[in-house]
C-alpha cells in the first residue's frame, strides 16, 4: 500500500489511534512498540473495540483488517507529512528551553480569535506526538501551531522535515537537557535546527531581540521579524510585573493576564507579536491573554486560605530555576517560601547546578528554603534545609503552620511536588 492509499484510509477513517485504552469506533490504529512493548500484540484488542484497520509492522499478526508496513512510526511520520502537504496550511513551530508550552496555548488563544486553529495538545512534542498534532488538523483548519521539544541534536531536524514549518518562534536558549544535549553549546546547535530549515526553506523567523543569541543567528536573514523591548523591534513590546500578574505593554496597550514572573511576560510578549504580524486586533489579544488560565502546574497561582502559592512542578532546569527564583525575590511580599526539587536530566554538571541553586537560595532574604531530592540533598548549605525524600519533606511542613505568606512550588516533574498541596486545603 502506497501513501496516498494509506492517505485515503486516514480521511475515511474517523481519527488516529495508538493506544487500544482510547480507540474509538472506525480509529485507524497504528501498534506503535515502545522499549518495553510490542505494539502488534495490540492489533486484534483494538480492532474488537471499534478500529476498522489496523497498521502492523509485524507479519505474524496480520488479519483480513490490517496493513503491513515496515516501520509503524516511520508510517506514522510519512502519512502525517503527507497529511501536512495536502492541506497546505500556515504551520507555525514553536521550540525552546523553557516556556514553549505557554507560549504554544496563548499564541493558540491569540489566533483563535481571528482564525481557525489547532495547536499541539498538552505536551504532545515528540517524534509521536507531531505526527498526531498534524493529522488531528483538517480541511478547515487556517493555521497549526506546532510545538517541538527534544532532548538531542537532531531531533528538531527530524521534526521539521514532518512539519514543515511555515514560521518558527525559538523561545530562549538554557540549561534543559543537558545530559543529552552534551551541554549549553549543544543546546543551542539543537535548537537553532529550526533556524535551519527555515533558512533553508525561505521561510519566516520571529525572534525576540531581546536575545542576544537569536539576533546573531538570524542578523543576515531577511525574512526576521523581531519582537521584544527596543523601538528598533518590527512590534516593540515591553514585559513588566505587577504585583502578581505578568504584564506587558504596546504602545499605548497594556496587556494583563493570569500569569506570574517575568518570563511569563516574554512568553505574553511573543504571543502579542506574532498576533499582531497576523492582523489580530490587539484588543482581541488583550482579551485572549487575560482569560488564559494556566494549568498542569505550570506558572499556576493559587490562592489557599491565606497564603499566595506559585504551583510550577511540571519542569525544572537550571534557567527556569534561576528565572522562577528572581521572579519570587522581586515580588512585594513579607513572608517568603521557596521549596523546590531536583532538575533532571542534567547531566555532569548536575551537582553544580544544583549547588548553585543552594548558594542563590543562601544570599536571599527569605523565610523560609526547603530543597528535596537526591541532588538537593548533597548541596553544602547552612541556611537552607534538604530532605533526601519527599515524604521527609511532607512530614515537615506538615508541622508547620505557614500562612500569609508567598510560597513558590517549583522541581521536575519526576518530583511530583503538586502532593503537597493538600497541606494547605
């Protein structure tokens, strides 16, 4: 079976399937296998719950409602970038160390306002999850906006050459992956492979000048279209916070929002600038970004009994550390906590990382530094307290009658620090 066939089953189908948990009835099911799993053994379970066919890549399970491939991901792959072409749509790409995410949902509720969008779902940014994002959209659909996250060199490559970005919008680079990325040198040659392709591509670059790095990897392309705090930017915006909330500025427009920290207000001020590039009115914008709400513990900020709390245990790296730290230092409240947990996925520098995070902690004026986890743990501290495991951590503040204060939850997900939550309710 060719691609356009493959092609005809996909639009004749009602949606793609990888798990036999969520099939729905007429899902084309791709058994996808994984280090621990065969997907093919799922191939009959699925077609029992409503599949009409299934994609195999192992001939011993075949039936009269499956087709043998290859390779099911590199299948999956193919038919999404045969998916892509057919449409013919504006694919914007959006990667970066830290607040890729965020910018993804408010660029997602920005655009909605003017056109019809479909974004990446969650954290759905992988070599599965861009394929599935691309043929979740249709006909109908005007604009895609394509998160990609990778932890190697190379993988941002493999991403584009599915996707084929139209435009692309790199977030920052920072310490995120490092143990994958061979350091911050290796973080950035990752990244900077969506500049590449749409280099290669004569396709269009938003950039943030307030970023050094972006502006010297794009300073000689003509189709750059700058945003950020300097009147020499295509949409001059400015990022401040009040109290609480991140904000920003452009012109005479004041764009609020549900947000917190200074690096949310980038992550505002790209999504501002990329909407105004696409002719949304930018009293829509303000309205799109005020009613955004943050969810699956990234930058949440909750209000339990009397204390202020900034829930950001979804990911944790030595920038977004760094970043959520200062944001905690520059806000106006008396009483201060700060309880974090171990970044993974450093690398060799890991100790470093983490002990400079200590020594940050260490010079603050705060009430209180709680840090946890096997990392944290072999930091050199006087001031701040470690615990090795959580339930130590748990059983500490369980003892503590912390209130009216500002208290900033922050480690990787692994962590799971949200648990600690319903010490507060």
């Amino acid at each position: 079976m060719n691609i356009s066939q493959l092609h005809q089953l996909f639009l004749d189908s009602s949606g793609i399937s990888t798990d036999t948990r969520n099939i729905k009835t007429n899902n084309l099911f791709f058994a996808l296998s994984g280090t621990n799993f065969n997907g093919n053994q799922f191939a009959q379970e699925a077609l029992k719950r409503g599949a009409s066919k299934v994609v195999i890549d192992d001939e011993k399970y075949s039936t009269e409602n499956s087709i043998l491939v290859e390779d099911c991901l590199v299948a999956l792959q193919d038919l999404a970038h045969y998916h892509r072409k057919h449409l013919a749509l504006k694919i914007i790409g959006i990667t970066g160390s830290n607040g890729k995410t965020t910018t993804k949902e408010l660029l997602t509720q920005v655009l909605q306002q003017k056109y019809k969008v479909m974004a990446t779902k969650g954290n759905l940014n992988n070599h599965i999850g861009v394929p599935l994002t691309l043929l979740s959209m249709n006909q109908e659909t005007e604009i895609g906006i394509v998160e990609m996250g990778a932890n190697h060199q190379g993988e941002i490559k493999a991403l584009c050459k599915i996707a084929q970005p139209n435009y692309g919008y790199i977030t920052n680079f920072g310490k995120a992956h490092l143990e994958g990325f061979g350091g911050l040198e290796g973080v950035i040659k990752g990244k900077s492979e969506l500049y590449d392709d749409l280099i290669a591509n004569k396709q269009s670059i938003f950039i943030s000048i307030e970023d050094k790095i972006q502006v010297e990897k794009t300073k000689d392309y003509s189709k750059r279209i700058s945003i950020g705090n300097s009147q020499e930017a295509d949409y001059p915006i400015s990022s401040y916070t009040e109290k609480f909330q991140a904000c920003i500025r452009y012109k005479a427009n004041k764009v609020s929002s549900q947000l917190t920290g200074s690096y949310n207000s980038s992550n505002m001020a790209a999504a501002t600038g990329i909407g105004l590039y696409f002719d949304v009115e930018i009293e829509d914008i303000q309205h799109a970004i005020k009613n955004y709400i943050p969810s699956n513990n990234r930058s949440q900020r909750l209000e339990i009994n009397s204390n202020q709390i900034i829930l950001d245990a979804y990911n944790a790296n030595p920038s977004s550390m760094a970043l959520a730290i200062e944001n905690i230092a520059s806000l106006p409240s008396k009483k201060k906590v700060l309880i974090l947990g171990d970044m993974f996925e450093v690398g060799p520098t890991s100790q470093k990382e983490h002990q400079y995070i200590v020594d940050v902690l260490e010079n603050m004026e705060i009430n209180l530094a709680l840090v946890c986890g096997e990392n944290f743990y072999q930091t050199k501290t006087e001031k701040v307290i470690a615990f090795q495991q959580f339930e130590n951590l748990k059983i500490y503040l369980s003892k503590k009658n912390i209130k009216d204060s500002t208290i900033l939850i922050k480690g990787s997900r692994g962590m799971q620090l949200e648990r600690l939550l319903e010490l507060w309710k």
